[in-house]
C-alpha cells in the first residue's frame, strides 16, 4: 500500500431540516448542503432557505 496523500478532516453539523453545515479544514467559509427544485418536493419538505443537496456537489466534482 502507497503512502497517504491526503486525509479530509470535515465536521458536519445538521442546522434546520435538512439544511447541513460543513466546516473543512483549510478552508475559513463553511459548505452549506440542503435542499431544492425537485429534491424538496421528492421529499415533501419546505426549508427556511435552499441549498445545494450533495448530490448536486458529487456530479460537480465527477464533471469537473
């Protein structure tokens, strides 16, 4: 087995609803996760603001 090149430290902490806040090491703004469009009406849930589902985040990084 190779050496570690990289290790993700992330602490996800769950806001309202379905709405997410992820803290990256590195980074000094947090990732918000959540809701929209389709997703929320798939789901029956209304949140107090519309963000990003991870789905949405993993088909960027895959595309990119």
């Amino acid at each position: 087995m190779g050496d570690i090149v990289h290790q993700s430290r992330i602490t996800i902490t769950r806001k309202n609803g379905p709405t997410r806040k992820a803290e990256i090491e590195g980074f000094p703004e947090p990732v918000y996760y959540g809701v929209h469009g389709g997703i929320k009406k798939f789901y029956n849930v209304d949140p107090e603001e519309e963000h990003a589902a991870t789905l949405d985040h993993i088909v960027g990084a895959v595309g990119g």
